[in-house]
C-alpha cells in the first residue's frame, strides 16, 4: 500500500508473484485522485429530487472530509417551500425529519429594539392575534451565563402562531412577516 501512495499522474510498478507457480509479473499503473461522492440520492446520484409525495432524500455513503461539504451542497439543491420531509440515511441506519421548511433564515439579535417583545409593543392585540403562519418559523436562544463556549442549548423550533409569538421580538416578527409576504419562501427567524 505504500508504495501505491505518491504524487497523481505518477507510474508506479508492482510485482505480482503467483505463489503457486512462482510466476512474477509486473504491472505499470499511473496513480490518480479517485473521487467517491459521500452523499446521494435516492437514485445514488447527487441530484436530490424530491419525490413525487414531496421526501427529500439523501444516504450518506461514507464519512470522511468532505462528507459536509457534500451534504451541505445536496441540501442547498432543495427549493423552497414545504412542510416536508427529509430523510437521511446511512448504511445501517436512517432518519426521518418531519414538518421541514427550506427558506431563509434571519438572525435577530442586539439590544434594546430588537429584544423587545411583541407583547409590549404599541397595540399588539391584533397582530398576535392573527399571528398564524406555518411559512414563519421561531428559534428563541436562551440567555445563559456560561464560561466557555457552548453547542448545547435548550431550545427548538416553533411554528408562528398566537400563543408563540408574544415573547419574542417585534421588530423580528414584523421583518419576517414582511419578508415571508414579499418573497413568498418560508422564513426561519432566530433571536439571539
């Protein structure tokens, strides 16, 4: 094996021996970079269409480092739209996530205007009221004090409605309503 490891587009020669005979005979290869694509379709290809009941689809093949770049570039060929399902699947395994959007996600963080919550704001009644929108959803990022970085948070996502909206922010709930409304796409809003 290590003299197979070099340079691509270099010769390499090895030296079969067949035990039985003793024949010996030699083999001129040329290395080259042989690529494996990580993540595919259903079709194994790396198209990623979605199928006719509207499930995304992709199997990871193997694990290596280009197995997110890979997976990034396969969910980045989804359209927008949804609720759907995804399902994602490894040899021995697989998963299925359930109620999917693919849209634009906004981050809505600072102090101040945008920590405000809807509630407190000038006449808020109406708003939360007719507040319903699978097309938003909401991310709330708990504030916690902490001495390092963390990547373990307690929180999820939530479909816009009445009862989810009124703590969290004004100012990113009217952005993302407008947003949702112009572009049509599902808009994902995380408060930080």
């Amino acid at each position: 094996v290590k003299r197979l490891r070099g340079e691509p587009d270099t010769e390499v020669t090895l030296t079969m021996e067949r035990p039985s005979s003793g024949e010996k005979k030699d083999y001129q290869l040329t290395r080259a970079v042989i690529k494996v694509s990580m993540a595919k379709d259903v079709n194994g290809k790396q198209e990623f269409p979605l199928g006719e009941n509207k499930i995304g689809y992709v199997r990871l093949t193997q694990f290596g480092e280009h197995t997110s770049v890979e997976l990034d570039a396969a969910l980045k060929k989804l359209k927008a739209g949804g609720p759907d399902t995804l399902t994602v699947a490894t040899k021995s395994q697989s998963f299925q996530f359930t109620n999917v959007l693919v849209g634009e996600v906004w981050i809505c963080s600072g102090q101040s205007n945008m920590e405000w919550p809807l509630n407190k704001s000038y006449q808020p009644e109406a708003d939360i009221a007719t507040a319903t929108n699978a097309q938003i959803r909401l991310f709330l990022v708990p504030k916690n004090k902490s001495d390092a970085p963390t990547t373990r948070i307690k929180s999820g996502w939530v479909v816009c409605s009445p009862a989810a909206i009124p703590g969290h922010s004004a100012v990113g709930f009217y952005f993302g309503r407008s947003l949702q409304q112009a572009r049509k796409v599902p808009v994902g809003l995380i408060e930080s």
